[in-house]
C-alpha cells in the first residue's frame, strides 16, 4: 500500500523571516501554499517605537513563492495598514491539517471566514459557528494545532468569562494583538 505523502511531489519548502512589531515571524511554505508561521514568544510588550515598526522581510526575500510573497503582504497589512487588508487574497494554504476532513479543519476555517478584525469570539461560540454546540474543548484543541496563527486568528478566541484563556506565541503576545485590533478597529470607525 502506498501511502499519501510517497504519491504527492515533495513539496520544496521555503522560508522567510518577517520583522514585525510582535517580533520575528517565521514562515514557511511551498509553490502550493502556506506551511506555517511560528510566533517569537515575547517577554515583554513592545513599546510606541517598536510597536510601529515597518514589517520587513529580513530573511528570505529572494526565494519566496507567492503564498510567502501573499503571507508576507497580509502580515504588513495586519500590523501596518489594516484597511487594506480585505482587499488582499488570503494566501493558499499547504499544511497537512488543513488538507484532511477533519473538526479541527472545520473549526480553522470557521474562525477565518466568521471572526473578522477586530471581533473575539468564545470557544463554546466558535463550536456553535463550526457545528457542534458541545464542542468547546475540542476547538481548544484546535486553537493549540493551528499552524498558521495570527492569519487564522485563533488570538480572536477568548474564554466565556471574557478572559483571554491560552496562547500558543504566549498570553502577552494574546492581549497585544486583541489590543492591536480594537485599536486599529476605532480609527477605522472615525
């Protein structure tokens, strides 16, 4: 029996490191679509200047396919110029999790499409949105396995009691970018 990863064409993974103001993001992708970004864990908030870096690729630059090259302008939209971000295509994703049929899949792109900028949504709300009310635990789950945080905004889930519950980049990094949100969201009000 052959197995699906010897049927699929190794992918040819390649990477990039963008500065941000929550720090360095790492991602990683193929032609076919985005891998994932790994978050830096912050120690600390950053302050007025840092906060309102430029986000530049640092590493990467020359090798990146358009998913990286789609990610990389999504990122820089998200942390710079948030009203261009509904114009931007969300870029291919190419990560086994997100391939395979699964409740975890459904939970992740659930989040994505439903929970726009600037919104929070609790864990039993996101079950209810994905289809199973009884669930709650299981997007928690969910939250912790996605690959492609801040793009597939798992910060956006936050616990029934209004506290911000667990983060995979860390809680400082989880209240920085709600922050980030509902501050962008305010001026884009006015």
């Amino acid at each position: 029996q052959v197995n699906s990863k010897q049927r699929e064409p190794q992918c040819k993974e390649k990477h990039a490191v963008l500065l941000s103001p929550v720090g360095k993001l790492e991602i990683s992708g193929c032609e076919t679509g985005l891998h994932e970004i790994k978050l830096p864990k912050m120690s600390r908030l950053p302050s007025g200047a840092e906060s309102s870096a430029a986000c530049e690729v640092c590493e990467g630059a020359e090798e990146m396919t358009e998913p990286l090259k789609q990610c990389t302008a999504w990122l820089r939209a998200y942390f710079c110029e948030p009203a261009r971000m509904a114009s931007l295509p969300v870029p291919a994703f190419h990560h086994p999790l997100l391939q395979q049929d699964s409740f975890t899949r459904q939970v992740l792109w659930t989040l994505l499409r439903d929970v726009k900028f600037g919104e929070a949504v609790s864990y039993k709300q996101l079950a209810d949105l994905a289809g199973n009310s009884r669930a709650a635990r299981a997007v928690g789950g969910a939250m912790r396995s996605n690959p492609i945080p801040i793009l597939i905004p798992c910060h956006r889930v936050i616990c029934s009691s209004g506290q911000t519950g667990n983060y995979g980049g860390g809680n400082l990094m989880k209240e920085w970018l709600l922050s980030h949100e509902k501050r962008q969201k305010e001026k884009l009000a006015y």
